[in-house]
C-alpha cells in the first residue's frame, strides 16, 4: 500500500472571503475538530493543514496537528500565514 503525503493532499476549504475573520477563526477551529476525530497523526511527527475560504482561495490558516505525551492527537491554528 502506498503512503499517503498528507501534508500535500489535506486541505479544508471553509468560509468565504467577506466573512468576518472572527466568523473564519470558529468555523476553522469546528473544521479542525472534525479532523481530530479522523485524522492519523504518526507519532513524533507533525501535520500541517492549510485552511483555505470555499470561494475565492485565500489562506486562513494552517492547522498544526501532533500527539502530545499521552498520544491524544492535538491542534494549533496559526493564523499568522493568512492571506486576508
């Protein structure tokens, strides 16, 4: 079986362009919530996820997923790399 890059092939599209960076901040963290629950994180290592908006593609944020000591997949949002 192959693997899979998920750092390439993972990307989350929410929001628009015109929405409230305040409104874009919750609907990546809900998005970023839904991927925990599925998301498969080798141990010691980390995924990074670009949160893109649906209609006009601008960068919101990525996501930064990783285990932390008890193996429980986690998330930071870094909204530093927008492009709004």
């Amino acid at each position: 079986m192959e693997e899979m890059n998920l750092e390439k092939e993972m990307t989350v599209h929410c929001g628009k362009v015109t929405d409230s960076m305040e409104m874009l901040e919750s609907l990546c963290r809900e998005e970023a919530e839904k991927l925990l629950a599925t998301l498969d994180v080798p141990e010691g290592r980390q995924v990074e996820v670009p949160f893109w908006t649906k209609d006009f593609p601008e960068l919101i944020a990525v996501g930064k997923f990783s285990r932390d000591k008890s193996g429980k997949v986690i998330y930071e949002l870094d909204f530093s790399e927008s492009t709004l």
